[in-house]
C-alpha cells in the first residue's frame, strides 16, 4: 500500500520528530512508564504507516462480508441490523425466570439467554444431595420437562431466538427446547438459537464437565449430526473464549485456546464423517470483552482473520459462511468490583462499545450489581440501556469498522493474530486441544497469566479504580437480588409429584434404549434423549445413565 520512496520519508521524518519534538517534551514531562496491552504486546508512543508497511489491503482487509472477514462476516453489519441485544438470565424457579425474560423483551431485548444453575449444569436434579443450597442460585433450576415448559410460558418458540448456557448435558436441554417448541406446534426445524456445548473449555477453565474428553465428544459430534440434518437454523455449539478469559487469559490466549478448541470440534465432526460444509455454518463463537479496549477491538478482528483462514486453508472448506467466524460477546464478568459499584457501569459501556467496535453479532452487557449477585432488575435495565445508547444514539453503528485502517489497530489486529497462531502450532504439537488439556498445557498457562495480573495489580502497575487506587471507605447502599431459601423446598415438591404422575413404564423402557444406544459407539443418542424427556425422565435419570456407561471426569494435577 504504500511506496518505499515515502516509507523512508516518513522514516526520516520520524527520527527528526523523535530527536527534535519528543525529547524536549521528555524533558519537562517524563512518560509515565512502559506500556503494553493485557497480552503483554509493548505499546509504542505513536503508529505510522512504518508499522505496516508490508500491509496489503486486499489480502488483510478486504470488504466487509468479503474473506477474510476482518472488518466483518456482513456487507452493511449494523446498517442493515443492530446486533441482538441478548441478556444472559435466570435464576429461582421457571415461573421466575419467566417473568424476567418477559420484562427483558418488553424492554426491548431481542433474543433470550438461559442460564441455569449449578446442579443442572452438572447433570444433578434439583432434590439431588449434591444440589443441596445451590438450587435456583446463580441460575434457573431445570430438572425436568415441565421445568422448560413453565419457563418458555407464553413466549412464542417460533419469534424469538433462543442461546442456552449449557454444556455437559447440553444434549438433554436442547431435547427439553425441542419438545416444548412440539408443543406449542413449533417444528424443530424452525427452532432458533444456539446451545452453547462446548465442554473442552470445562476442562480448561470452567469445571462444569460430567464426563471423559472422549465420550463428552460424542456427544457433542451427536449434536452436530442431529441439528444438521433436522435443525437447519439452530446453533450446534458457541465455542467459547469468555469462560477461558475470565479465568485469568490474556486476549491472546482467549482466541488461541478458544480456536484450538473449535479445530479439534471440526476434525471430530469430520471424522464422524460430516460434511463440513454443511455443519461448519452454524458453529458459533462467544468472547469476553475486557477493558483494554484497543485490544478488545482486535482481538475480534483477528480471530474473524485467522479463523477464515483455519477454515479455508486448513480443513478445505468450499463455501464462504463456512469460513465466518459470528460471535457472542459478553462483557467481562470477573472486571466488575463490589467496591464503588457504579463504577462498573462505566466498565460495561467501553466494553460493550468495544464489542460493537469490533464487530460481534449479539451482545450480553452485565449488571452493575453482579459482583455482589444475580442482577436486579433496575440494574439490568441500566445495562440493557446502555447497548440501546449506544446503538441509537452513539453514531457508532452507522459505518462498517470505522476503525478499520487505524495504524495502531491494523498493526494490533496482525500482532494477536500472529501470537495467536504460534499458540494454536503448539496446540497442535501437543496433539491438539483434548491433549493439550489432559497436559495441562492451557491450564498452567491461563494460570500463570493470572498470576502475573494479580502481582501487577498488588505492585499498583495495573490501577483498577476504587480497588487499589482512588479507594473510598464509603459504602454504597444497593438493592441485592436474593433467592428465597424455600424455593429449593418447593422444588422438591415438584419434581416428586412429576414422578409419581408420569408413566413409570414408558420412562423406564425410554432410559434403557437410551443407556443400550449409549453401550454402542456408533449411535447417535439425540433421538433416544428426547423421547426420555418427553416421558418427563428427569435430568439427573439421563444423566446417570450415562454416568453409568461413560464414567466421570477426574481432572489431573498440574501444579
């Protein structure tokens, strides 16, 4: 792009900028200290043409829609359409949870986020002992089929799109969506959203696993083969970066690990024999957005780059949506600090807008009241406006990547997409995402990386307002969400009554197909999880089952 006559004029020009402009203002003002980005990439005082000077517009960029996707997977993006406003929540009972999704749409959300609580997402039933205290927690409660009908009550499964935080039973919980969508006359093949399914990163980040690497592959395979051929417009997975960053990655390694984990979800799909033009449309990716808000924008730009190229020249795919990487962005979590609350609302907005920025397809902004619990709801409404603001009012959805062409985020964009590559031809070395895991490898590495923050942070070389600096001893007063003690009690009623009322013969005929089909390697066991739901088979019943023919994980000591 640009002529070697003028690289060495702006060179020139630079060193006499440098000699002559910078030093005498280094004299009276020193540099507060070194910079660098989250990722450890050094930031210089300013960026010209001289840092990507080999940059070629065509190949690196290109148009929007066009490969490599870097300034986004759409021609007009949000000139078309805002990205779907989707706030992740749930929490008690369905009947609760209901009631919020309503309040959120009537806000003007576009799309739901389900999150359930910890014994569901472990496969335990809500009466289970190891349930005990957690239930409805930090998400809804979902033992059952009534569960899912009661809280997708009077909301049309055919007009809003659905994303389901789940993963090792996300199997059962995607056969409970497709059975209340039958009843309420919806076909499945019309269902639309995305079941998150993305195991590996439990083992990497999250701890929320049930099984093997192996089997918990199969299943999620299970899920590629069934939506493929019967659910043409559902996400089968968002692979997920957020869960790896909040556990203390830098953005390197969020987009590294995180698509180390989607190529070894691809080759599974292919060696079950798949076609990869026909899955890989529907694979869908979801990333954190942190507070280094240059290198947020980036990051995204860079993963949408690097992706393409994985898809096209690594695994040979033909059509173009299969190259798309469309994303999920949540603002981060673990950023939010109880001290100063209100500070958080700033946070979440220059997150969110980063995200916007760099071009994400849906967005979830967090609460400023997380960091005690599960948001209110004037606080969730503060965070939904925020995205409404910025949507309707910034002006920044107006133009495709208006950072595009930015010297400093062109120059960022190719630094995480190369540090991210080295990372994945490591990966691969080890051989590949589930043995790099069961080494440890990402583990060890995401664990260093918090370290290294945590000492930075105690050292004060990395402020973070109202926590180590700007620190008041004044206490804000704030409205907590609380979840009722009872409802656990209630609960338990409920799922005994379900018991004794369904067809214990059909239920019992129903687990064992489904614990035969289990028993065999070759069978796709969807079907069989649906029709168990269907005869109100619990959650826990199915997963047992599969306990029982896969075992469970036990994690390995890495330290």
């Amino acid at each position: 792009m640009f002529e070697t006559k003028k690289i060495e004029e702006i060179r020139s020009s630079k060193k006499k900028w440098e000699r002559e402009t910078v030093s005498k203002s280094l004299e009276r003002i020193p540099e507060r200290n070194e910079f660098s980005t989250s990722s450890g990439i050094p930031v210089s005082r300013v960026y010209t043409p001289l840092d990507i000077r080999n940059f070629d517009y065509l190949q690196d960029l290109n148009f929007p829609g066009e490969y490599p996707f870097t300034r986004g997977v759409y021609p007009t993006m949000y000139r078309a359409r805002f990205w779907t406003m989707r706030q992740y929540a749930g929490f008690g009972t369905a009947e609760q949870t209901n009631q919020r999704f309503k309040y959120l749409l009537e806000q003007g959300q576009m799309g739901l986020s389900v999150a359930f609580d910890f014994p569901t997402q472990v496969g335990y039933d809500c009466d289970h002992p190891m349930a005990k205290g957690e239930v409805g927690k930090v998400g809804v409660s979902a033992s059952t089929l009534q569960d899912m009908e009661i809280l997708f009550n009077g909301i049309p499964l055919d007009k809003v799109t659905t994303s389901m935080t789940i993963n090792a039973p996300a199997m059962v919980l995607l056969a409970m969506y497709i059975a209340v969508g039958n009843r309420q006359g919806v076909e499945q093949l019309n269902l639309r959203g995305t079941v998150q399914n993305d195991v590996l990163k439990e083992y990497v980040a999250r701890g929320m696993y049930i099984f093997p690497p192996k089997p918990s592959m199969r299943l999620v395979t299970d899920i590629f083969e069934y939506c493929s051929k019967k659910m043409p417009k559902w996400n089968t997975i968002s692979i997920s970066g957020y869960h790896i960053r909040e556990a203390g990655a830098t953005a390197v390694q969020e987009i590294a690990f995180t698509l180390a984990n989607a190529i070894a979800y691809v080759q599974a799909a292919i060696e079950r024999g798949l076609d990869l033009d026909r899955f890989a449309g529907r694979l869908s990716f979801f990333f954190a957005s942190h507070n280094n808000f240059f290198e947020e924008i980036a990051k995204f730009r860079a993963a949408r780059r690097l992706w393409a190229k994985i898809m096209r020249e690594r695994f040979g795919a033909k059509k173009p949506t299969s190259w798309t990487l469309r994303f999920h962005t949540q603002t981060s979590g673990v950023s939010l600090t109880a001290q100063q609350p209100y500070n958080n609302i700033v946070r979440v907005a220059l997150q969110a807008l980063a995200a916007v920025l760099g071009g994400t397809q849906s967005l979830h902004t967090n609460s400023f009241d997380e960091a005690y619990a599960l948001p209110s709801k004037d606080a969730v409404t503060v965070a939904l406006r925020t995205q409404q603001i910025i949507a309707y009012e910034s002006g920044v959805a107006d133009t495709v990547d208006p950072l595009g062409g930015s010297y400093y985020i062109e120059y960022l964009t190719k630094e995480i997409e190369e540090k991210a590559l080295k990372y994945i031809e490591k990966i691969d070395d080890l051989g590949g995402a589930v043995a790099a895991i069961e080494k440890g490898f990402m583990q060890k590495e995401i664990t260093e990386s918090a370290y290294r923050f945590q000492k930075a942070m105690e050292a004060k070389k990395q402020i973070i307002v109202g926590v180590n600096e700007f620190v008041s001893g004044e206490k804000v007063p704030i409205k907590i969400l609380r979840i009722n003690p009872e409802i656990e009690k209630m609960l338990v009623k409920r799922i005994n009554h379900i018991r004794k009322q369904r067809n214990q013969t059909r239920v019992k005929e129903a687990i064992n197909k489904l614990q035969d089909a289990a028993e065999k390697e070759n069978v796709n066991l969807m079907p069989f999880v649906i029709e168990a739901v269907k005869e109100y088979a619990t959650l826990g019943e199915i997963c047992n089952t599969l306990r029982e023919v896969f075992g469970e994980y036990k994690p390995p000591s890495i330290f």
